[in-house]
C-alpha cells in the first residue's frame, strides 16, 4: 500500500472528488481527517466510510471553515492530538460562482477568493508549519481546475482564483521543498458531481438553455468522450502523496480527459 500508515488530511472531503480520494487514501492504508463545513455531511460520510472498514478508527472527522483562520489551527491541533501529525494534506475546499462580467458582486468575488485562494493559502500555511516543526517532511496538494488554466466568459472569478491556486503551487513548493515539503496541484476538467446540476442551472439562466443541455455538451465535447467521475481523480492524488513522487515539485496535473494540454 502506498500511504500505508501516513495520516492525511482532506478538506472538503465530505463529498463528490473529496471523497472519493478520503476513500482511496484509506484503501491505500493511510489515517484520514474529513475536514468540511457541513458538519451533517461530514458524519453521514464518516459513518458511511466506518462501515466498510475493518479498522473505522482509521477514519476521523473534523468541522473546518477555512475562511477562518482558528478552525484551520483547531483542524492542525486535533489532528496532531490524535495521530501526532500530519503528513499529507489535500486543499480540496472550493464554491464555485458564475455570472456575466457586469453582474459580478463584491460579495460573490469576495466569498470565491475567500475559499478558494485564501482559505487554501492559509490551510496549507498552518499545515506546512507543523510539519516543519515535525521535521519529517511531507505532501501538499492543491486542488485547481481546467479554469485556472484558462479564463471563461460567464466564470472570471472562478477562473481567477483557480489560477491563483496554481500560482500558489508553483511558489510555495519552490519555498517549501527545502523542507522535505512537496507541494502540487491537481487540475480536474468537468466532473459529474451533484455541484454540476447547480452549474447547469446557472449556464441555463445564462445561455438560455434548457436543463441539462449543457451539462451534455460539456460531456461531449471532452476528447475522452465523457464528463470526469471523482474516482477519476484518486490515481493522481495517491501518486502525489506518495514516495514515487519524491521529485515532483511545484507541478500542476491535469486531470481532465485531454480538455488542457499543458
């Protein structure tokens, strides 16, 4: 097993690729924090999880806003407490926001970089410096997207701070693997989570479509013939937690059935 016996943290992990890698990380053998907001979704998870474990201890949650900077510390302590550190963490928490440029609100920018960029930044800051006082290395991987690599008509702050998270990759691991640290990223494509139904609402008040239609299109315009599934995106994020890869530094993988070639 490849993360036998690390402990991983997974923010937004209550769900959709969130997860799909807490489960993947636990076959694979590591200990596992589900960090989210949605204390409900949170213990249905874990109890879901529990179940099909031989070892349910092996699964923990934790209530975590990343916009607020004690329950991110709260998250590090209790982890801490519990398994005596970290060793990989997986900045998965995002919302996701659309509207035409004109009708951006303050509140709507504001609340996109809150999660995204700044909640991520600093999660991965509290995390890093634990580990670096642990002395003992580790693995950090930022979630981004497809948006990030390039901007959409109807998504500019999405895309923005998505692009943020891969800037932040490529900085903080050049920063941090002086310290054993490896920080990467993930960029998934369009993925078939209960968040796009949401989406497609919003693309069909937009574009004047019916529902649906363009969660089809989006399906179908992707080279590998289909919408990514969360369990699409497990391989990559074991891989990067893992030793094999111990070399990779500051990278971004795309994820996404060849939309982004980068």
């Amino acid at each position: 097993m490849k993360l036998d016996n690390q402990v991983a943290i997974v923010t937004g992990g209550a769900r959709g690729i969130g997860r799909a890698i807490v489960e993947r990380y636990l076959a694979e053998g590591a200990r596992v924090v589900v960090a989210d907001i949605d204390q409900r979704a949170v213990n249905t998870a874990i109890d879901e999880i529990r179940s099909t474990l031989d070892e349910p201890e092996r699964v923990a949650g934790q209530p975590l806003d990343v916009c607020d900077r004690s329950s991110i510390d709260a998250l590090v302590s209790a982890v801490t407490q519990r398994w005596g550190g970290i060793d990989i963490l997986v900045n998965n928490a995002a919302v996701f926001d659309m509207s035409p440029v004109l009708e951006v609100t303050e509140d709507s920018y504001d609340r996109q970089f809150n999660v995204n960029a700044k909640g991520l930044f600093f999660t991965l800051q509290a995390v890093a410096k634990s580990m670096v006082a642990r002395g003992q290395g580790g693995k950090i991987i930022n979630m981004s997207s497809q948006a990030g690599r390039r901007g959409e008509p109807l998504v500019s702050i999405y895309c923005a701070s998505k692009a943020a998270v891969i800037s932040l990759t490529q900085s903080c691991g050049l920063d941090l693997i002086r310290h054993g640290i490896n920080v990467n990223g993930i960029a998934p494509g369009v993925v078939d989570t209960p968040m796009w139904d949401e989406v497609d609402a919003l693309f069909a008040r937009y574009e004047n479509r019916p529902p649906g239609e363009k969660k089809r299109l989006v399906g179908e315009a992707v080279p590998y013939g289909r919408m990514g599934r969360p369990d699409d995106h497990v391989g990559a994020a074991v891989f990067l937690a893992s030793r094999d890869a111990e070399y990779v530094v500051s990278q971004t993988l795309n994820v996404d059935g060849g939309n982004w070639m980068s």
